[in-house]
C-alpha cells in the first residue's frame, strides 16, 4: 500500500485595506475590504480578533457594542487553507435613541 503526498505552496502578500464601522445599532453597513493586486482565485475571510479560525461569514454582530475582527486574503484547496496578513478593524454598534416626529409618527434614528 502506497500513499502520495502532495505539497502546494501558495503565498499571498497583498494585506486587506477595510474601514472601521461605527453607526447606530439597526443601521444598514457594509464592509469593503479592498486589497490592491488581488488575485482573482482569493477571497476575504474573516476571524475573530487573534483567532485562527475563519468565521463562516462576514461579521454581522447583533447588539451594541464595540467587536474587534480581523480580515485577510485567503485561497483553498480542497480542505487546506493559505491566508496572507490579517489587518485588524473594529464595528462599533451605538444605541442611539429614537426621535419621533409627531407630525408623521415615524420614528427616525439619531446619532449622538
């Protein structure tokens, strides 16, 4: 019985370029990370802040609160994964209140 190893190499030098967040908790955002010279067979995952482990999807946190994540450049093959640098960001979720206007009785989202 003989086994083949195979080894593959793949190195990703581009870092992410990414925005930090900070709207009121309800608002509608969107992350961007932007990488100039991506290759085309990457995409951008995202981790917990220090974690090694990718989340299943772009970070969505549901209360207030300040979150600290990290995005990086990455490809896959099969079940092994290559990440380039990680580039740190925060979303900063604020519970900013509600104004109603009686004339029209619909509540409007403020920022402090």
């Amino acid at each position: 019985c003989y086994l083949t190893l195979a080894t593959q190499l793949d190195v990703i030098t581009q870092v992410p370029t990414i925005n930090n967040v900070d709207v009121c908790f309800g608002t509608a955002y969107s992350l961007n990370p932007v990488a100039v010279g991506q290759d085309p067979t990457t995409s951008f995952y995202y981790f917990e802040n220090g974690s090694t482990t990718q989340l299943a999807t772009a970070p969505k946190p549901n209360k207030p609160g300040v979150y600290t994540y990290q995005v990086a450049l990455g490809k896959s093959s099969g079940n092994a994964y290559c990440f380039g640098s990680k580039e740190t960001f925060t979303i900063t979720l604020r519970s900013c209140g509600t104004v109603v206007n009686p004339m029209i009785h619909t509540p409007l989202n403020r920022k402090p």
